[in-house]
C-alpha cells in the first residue's frame, strides 16, 4: 500500500486517536474529539478512502443506529531501530505500535556508523521478508546520548566516537526507502511510556533513565519537550561535586559518574577493596573485576556495602530530581534501568530525599515509581517517534 498521510489537523487528530486508542466508533471518535458529525463523516471518508482508515466490524450497540468501528488500516507497518553500546534492536510495528516482530545483534558502536546501521537495515528487511511487509511507514531510530534531531545525526562523540554528524536518519531513510527520525534513548523510552505504560495517564511526566548512560525524557502537556536545541533531560553531566569520580566527559563529580552503571561498579570496587569482608569483595577475589549486575546481586543478597553503593546512588538521583520536580512539576516521575534487583532499594532512597526535600505542592500527590514496562519500551517509542512525523499534516 501507499501510505496517504493526514490532509489536515482533524484527520491527523483522528489517526493519532486510532493509534493510541485502538478501534472506535464514530460517536466515540466525534465525543474524544469534539468534532461536528458533519467534519467527522466528511473526514473519515476521506481517510478511509485513501487507505488510512479501515472499518473494523460493528460497533456495541448503544441503541438506535448501529454504527461500525474504525481503525488504523491494518497494513501500516512501522519500523524501529535502537542502538546500544553493544547491542542494535529492531522491530517492526503496526499502526497501533504494537509489536510484530523484533531481532537484535550483538554490535560494536565503537566501529562506526556504517557497519552498524548496515546491520540494523538487514534485520528490519529480514523481519520485513518474514511479514511480507513491502512498504513502511516510517522508521524510528534512537541512539545513545545526545541526538542533534533537526539533522538527524549524533553529537555524542564520547558515546558514539566516530559518529559524530554523520547523518543516521538519511542513511535510514535511504537504506529503507520511507521517513526516518533520529532521537536518544531517553526520549524514546519517554514516548514508550506514553504509549503504553503509566505515561498514558499523565500528560506530564518525567522519565529518567539510568545505566550505562543516565539521561532523561520530558513529556510536558502530552507532547516530548526537546528545547531549543534538543538537549533538554540531558543531565547526566550535571555537577554534584568537584571533587567526585572521573567522568567520560572529562570533568568530574556528574551525575553519570556517581549513578551510571560505572561509577556504581566504582564505588563498588573502592568498597570491596578497602571495607571488611563481604559478598563484594568475595566476588571481586573469585573473578578479579566487578560488574554491576554484581552490586545488584550482592545488594539484594543484604550484603552492607553493596547496599550502601545503591544506596548513595539513590539519594544523590533523589537531589537530582528534587531540583526536576520542582522546576517542571510533573504528575509523576518513572525510573527506568535501574540494576535488576536493586531497583527497588534504590527507588526507596530516591523517594525518601524527593518526599523529604521538595515543596509539598509539587510532590504532595506525585508518584516516583519503576518502569513496568520490559525492554520493549524503546522500541514502541522509536515507532512512536516516527508515527507522530507521519500522523501529522505537512
Ligand atoms: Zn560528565
């Protein structure tokens, strides 16, 4: 099929109804939307006319005439790309972002951009081949760190050396033959929450992303907040203290030193080195390095000093946001990659200095909760990501 994009705001509303909302009737689409039944028979026509929109069977009865339900046509087919440090994940999606087909590889991002993205177009045409997808929508791609998004490429040169302006989302749109956006990781988990996770019910919420890399994604009045220049989260580089850890920017004491999966390893060494004996520093002894799965497994395990490396990591996440909170008050603050296992004792530190520390008008009735959603959050955001690109009018 040819994707016929949106002609105007009402039947971009529409679409963007129908993708989050899943198949409704045409009362509950004129009720959502507040559209007169004249614009929206005439809009709708016109949608499923194009092949955007398809009738779905009939709709439960509500008495009098029986109308039928609508949906997004069932061919729309989205893909998504997420590019970690060591790992590339695709997907495929419907119109309503769900999944229908994922694979990932084991890549080096150190490499460069080429072979990665080569990498990535295979699997999206492999999963293509095995739907029997000819046409895609659109492609969302979220990268590590910093994403320049007007132009599409990284500017993240400690994350992705070798990467830096190299244009990612021409590339893909070359490679796949259909629209293409570029975002971090941060926002695409964000919009994954929005999607399908607490996010749905918040029109302002805050997602912060913590391991490897610690950045965060701003949902304000139900839309992704970039700023001016598309750094807007990008606080893993917020000074907590000049005399703290080395960080891979060059200075010290950020916050990615302290709370990334690094400095957590860090601390965690420091500890096992110098305190009394433990499940830290046995591990350390039997396999001559620590990682952080390690201070997890120890920290659940009740082991004090593994506990007290989460712990520390927490309260100073918890300063961090006490500053977010009161600055953008959102309605709720989701966490998203803490250590498995050691999410919740963290969370429970974050909470005590949020609640002790903040106005009680921002944080009075705001939750700070883990993500429930698995890993597949990134991908439904990159999907997300490009869907509001073509759901739009142009
Ligand atoms: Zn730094």
């Amino acid at each position: 099929m040819v994707l016929v994009r949106p002609e105007n705001t009402q039947q971009a509303r529409l679409v963007r109804l129908l993708r989050d909302d899943g198949p409704r009737s045409r009362v509950e689409l004129g009720d959502a939307l507040g559209l007169s039944r004249s614009t929206l028979t005439t809009e709708l026509e016109r949608l499923v006319a194009g092949g955007l929109v398809e009738t779905a069977g009939p709709a439960a009865s509500r008495g009098g005439r029986r109308s039928s339900l609508l949906r997004l046509a069932g061919g729309v087919r989205f893909a998504s790309v997420v590019v970690a440090a060591d790992r590339v994940r695709v997907a495929i999606t419907d119109g309503e972002l769900n999944v229908r087909a994922e694979a990932d590889d084991a890549v080096d991002v150190r490499t460069g951009p080429e072979p990665v993205i080569a990498r990535a177009v295979e699997l999206v045409d492999k999963l293509r081949a095995e739907l029997g997808v000819a046409e895609l929508a659109g492609v969302g791609i979220g990268l590590p760190g910093p994403v320049g998004v007007e132009a599409g490429t990284s500017v993240a040169p400690a994350v992705l050396p070798g990467w830096q302006r190299f244009g990612v989302r021409d590339a893909f749109a070359t490679e796949l033959g259909c629209p293409a956006l570029v975002d971090n990781d941060a926002n695409l988990l964000a919009l994954g929450e929005q999607h399908t996770g607490i996010g749905r019910t918040f029109d302002d919420f805050l997602y912060l992303k913590l391991g490897t890399a610690i950045g965060c994604g701003l949902v304000l009045g139900g839309t992704l907040y970039r700023g001016a220049t598309s750094s807007a989260g990008d606080i893993a580089h917020l000074p907590l203290g000049e005399d703290g850890p080395a960080c891979v920017c060059g200075e010290s004491g950020c916050v990615e030193a302290y709370c990334g999966d690094a400095g957590l390893v860090g601390a965690a060494l420091t500890a096992a080195r110098s305190g009394p004996p433990g499940a830290l520093a046995a591990r350390l002894a039997a396999a001559g390095t620590l990682t952080v799965r390690d201070v997890a497994a120890a920290a659940t395990a009740g082991d004090p000093a593994a506990q007290a490396v989460v712990r520390d990591a927490g309260r100073r996440l918890g300063r961090v946001l006490v500053g977010l909170v009161s600055f953008f008050n959102p309605g709720i603050v989701v966490i998203g990659g803490a250590p498995d296992g050691a999410g919740h004792l963290l969370l429970a530190e974050i909470r005590s200095v949020v609640y002790r520390r903040s106005a009680p008008l921002a944080t009075g009735t705001m939750p700070v909760v883990l993500t429930d959603l698995a890993d597949r959050a990134a991908l439904v955001g990159a999907a997300r990501l490009v869907s509001e690109h073509v759901f739009t009018t142009h």
